[in-house]
C-alpha cells in the first residue's frame, strides 16, 4: 500500500488516525457479529433438538443426493453451454452473412432474458415432468450465449498479424481458425470462461424454484418436514456447500489467470475486451 | 396479443413491480457497492478485510439462496415486521453492491497513478484529489460495467416472484396456472424485460456521450 492512486505513504500522523480507526472498524465489525450471534441464539437457534436431524445418516444422505443432483444440472449445462456457445461463435464469426445474422439474433435474444423466465416456461410448456431438462436447456440458452460472445471476443482478441500471416502460408479458414487462432485464444479467455462456469453453477439453484431437488430444494424439504423448522440450521449447512463451490471454481480462475500473465512466451491477446463481456453476464 | 390484452391490468402491475424492485435495489446497491469500494481502497486493514470478506461471500452465494435466507431468516431475526418487497429489495441490493464494489474499484485503479501525484504536488487536499481529479477519471470508465450490472440486475429480480414478491415472473406464474399458452405469455413477460434493459441500456449510452472527453 506504499504507492496508491488515493493517498500517499501515510507519514506519523496519518498512521496514529489509521490505526484508531481500524480498532474502532474492528470493535465495530466485532460488535456486529456479537450482535448476529445473540439474535440466533435469543432466537433458540443453537438449540441442540434443532441440529439434531442434520445427525441422522439419512438426512446426511438426502443433503449429499441434493448435490449430486446440483452437480448433475451444473455438468451437463456446462458441457451444452459449451458446445453451443462454440456453436454459435462460429455462426457470429461466419463469412456468411445470413448465418452471422441467425446466430448475432440467437445470442443477444437469450443474453437479454432473464433465465428464470426462460425456465419456467421451458418448465411449464415442454417438461412438466423433468425440471431437470428445463434447468439444464435453460442454462444451456442463456450460458451458452455468454460463452458464445467470450469465445468471439477471444478470438478477436488474437492480433490480426497471426491471421493474416496463417492465410499468407496457404492455410484454409478453417485451418487458421483451429491451429492459429483457437490455441492463442484459449488462453486469455479460460479465466472468463471459468468465470461463466461459476454464474452456470450459482443458477442451477433456481432449479429450486421449479422443484427440481437440488441442494436448496432438499435442504428446504428437509427443514419444512423435522421438528422445530430449523431452516437456519439448514442454511448455515447448505450456504457453506455452495460458496466453497464457487470459490473454489473461481480460485481456479485466478490461477489460470495469474498463470497466463507470467508466461513470457509471445503476447497473449489482452483480456481487457473479454472482461468487459463477462461484465454483462453477472 | 389476446394475452396481452385480456390481463393488461394485471402485466401493468407486475411491469410496475419489477421497475419499483429494480430501481429502489439499484439506488442501494450504488450506494453501498461505492461505500464497500471506499472501504476496500481505504489505509485501514480491518474495513479492507471487511471490504473484501462482503465482495467474496457474496459474489459467490447464489442469489436464490439470498432470497431464501431474507425471505425465511431475516423475518426470524427481529425483521418480521419488513414485507416480502423490502426484504426482496434488501437481498438484491447487497448481492449487486458486491459486483458494483467491484467495478467501482477496478475503476479507481485504472486512473494513472501520475494523475493523484501531480494533484498532490499542486498541493490539492484529499478530499480535493479525490473531487476533481480521480472520480471524473474514474466515473468513465466505470459508467459502462455499471450499465451492465443494472441491467442484470433487472433479470436477476425475476427471482423475487419466486418468493412472493409482486412482478413479472409472477406474471408469467400466474396466467401459466390460468392455462393460457405459456410461450405467448413468455413472449410478452420478455417484451415487458426488454422495455426495461433498453431504457437502462439508452440513459447509460446518453451519461457516456456526455461524459465522454474528445482525447
């Protein structure tokens, strides 16, 4: 913190007023956990009969079929997304123009929905019986549009000389596309997809919202149905599962990111315009 | 079109719930993603830790969850008087605070460090670097992400009509279990959004172009 846009190395007196504001920060923050726990347990949430189901092996069991059933949604729309979003890419990178057209329309029709909508009706209209597939195609739609805008961007990315000198030695279109352009844009575009992932996975618990029984669905089944309601219990258990997910897919992305940047070999192409599509996808 | 036109009331109402969800959690969301941002950026380590723990828990919790826990929690913990919108508008608000601390601040980091420096040995104060040099700087760079944060900030309170709150989803619920075509509904629910994202999309191009410097 010695060189900052906002203020200079902090001399004597500014490190005397620092240090008394962080203490009174820290009571502060203090006194709002303090705060937090004594409402939970005024409130009777630690009490012992509460927690006592989360014991049972068959509860456990339940909780651990909610998330292979999350990882089940998140697996298969990410392999579709994908697949679509590389689909339709191609399409906004065609020479063709009606093609570009189709897939340009595609893309920015399922960006701008709201994916909730596009479930319930997938939902209500096709798979009454399967929210699965209306989770997965739905996640399938909207993610696979995000990735589909990543992977042009990517590409773009890629400095023009590199195409030009691929045509230049007699490549085909495709030839340049998948031994020139491709490889150089895996790179700087993994962390966003990565990215992405993380929103696909944090959407497979609106599967809650059309009964589909993932992690949220079970764990609200769960504490509707043991003695006492203990739905703070429930979410102070299933909360954890979720962000730990996130956060470990995210670390990932860091890690391919920092990765990236240290690598001397050659430029990458910048990721400053992937980022400002990934922007849009939160 | 019959749809549209036999419930027009009740798509007028949900259209009004989702702009009123939107623009009360936006307002919040600015203010408090700009106050998580100040505290991320500040010299004090304990706000930094707070900064950074408020933008990780909650970029990474779904926002299903959010809702789950304002809608069933919060009501437990002494909020019981507050109606299914404020807490609505109260889960929205921080999950979007989270993103715009983020935008907000890697704003900030883009203005050059020269900017701040030159300022200083003008003998500018604080709070004068901040007011004239760095915010305008920063405000452009950041007015497009925060665009894009609003508008998916939008489509994200669609999951309010999950949890009882008034809006277009319920909408789309209710003339579904009415038994109307759900794919013309879908149709119309989408237009209504589309209404909504281009509106926002508009004022932000117009903040851009009047904000925007000839170089």
């Amino acid at each position: 913190m010695s060189a900052n846009v906002l203020f200079d190395a902090p001399g004597p007196r500014a490190r005397v007023r620092n240090r008394v504001v962080g203490a009174l920060a820290a009571l502060a923050i203090l006194a709002l956990l303090w705060f937090v726990y004594r409402r939970l347990d005024d409130s009777g949430q630690f009490a012992s009969y509460l927690w006592e189901p989360f014991q049972y092996t068959d509860i456990q069991q339940r909780i651990v079929d909610g998330l292979v059933a999350t990882l089940k949604a998140f697996a298969l729309a990410a392999v579709f997304s994908l697949v679509l979003g590389a689909a339709l890419a191609a399409g906004r990178l065609s020479d063709h123009a009606p093609v570009r057209w189709v897939a340009t329309v595609v893309v920015e029709f399922f960006r701008a929905m709201p994916l909730l909508i596009m479930i319930f009706a997938l939902y209500v209209g096709v798979f009454t019986s399967a929210p699965l597939w209306a989770l997965v195609i739905g996640l399938t739609l909207y993610n696979g549009s995000v990735q589909a805008e990543i992977f042009r961007a990517g590409i773009n990315a890629v400095p023009k000389g590199q195409r030009e000198a691929a045509y230049a030695i007699g490549l085909r279109k495709t030839q340049v596309m998948v031994f020139v352009l491709i490889p150089q844009a895996t790179r700087a575009m993994l962390p966003s997809i990565i990215s992405q992932l993380v929103v696909t996975l944090k959407d497979t618990s609106l599967g809650y919202i059309i009964t589909y029984e993932e992690l949220l669905y079970t764990g609200n089944l769960i504490a509707k149905n043991s003695a006492g309601f203990p739905f703070i219990p429930m979410i102070i258990i299933v909360a954890p599962i979720y962000i730990l997910m996130c956060l470990a897919l995210s670390a990932l992305a860091n890690w391919i990111e920092r990765r990236g940047r240290r690598s001397r070999k050659g430029a990458p192409p910048k990721a400053g315009d992937i980022k400002a599509v990934e922007a849009a996808a939160e | 079109m019959n749809v549209l036109l036999d419930n027009f009331a009740l798509f007028r109402e949900g259209f009004l719930g989702t702009v009123e969800l939107t623009a009360l959690s936006g307002a919040i969301a600015l203010v408090l993603g700009v106050i998580m941002a100040a505290f991320r950026v500040s010299p004090v380590p304990p706000l930094r830790a707070f900064g950074t723990v408020w933008v990780t828990l909650l970029r990474n919790t779904p926002l299903t969850l959010l809702f789950f826990i304002a809608a069933l929690v919060l009501p437990r913990l002494g909020l019981n008087t507050w109606s299914f919108f404020r807490l609505a508008v109260l889960a929205l608000s921080c999950y979007t605070s989270a993103f715009i601390c983020e935008a907000v601040r890697s704003g900030i980091n883009t203005v050059p460090l020269g900017q701040a420096e030159a300022a200083r040995s003008l003998g500018m104060t604080f709070t004068q670097t901040l007011r004239l040099i760095i915010l305008p700087q920063a405000t452009r760079t950041v007015l497009p992400p925060i665009g894009s944060l609003l508008i998916a900030l939008t489509k994200n309170s669609a999951i309010a009509g999950g949890f009882s709150v008034f809006e277009l989803f319920s909408v789309q619920k209710t003339l579904g279990e009415e038994g109307y075509n759900i794919f013309a509904i879908f149709i119309w629910v989408a237009v209504a959004y589309l209404i909504i994202t281009l509106f926002i999309s508009a004022v932000f191009r117009l903040l851009e172009t009047r904000l925007a410097v000839a170089r």
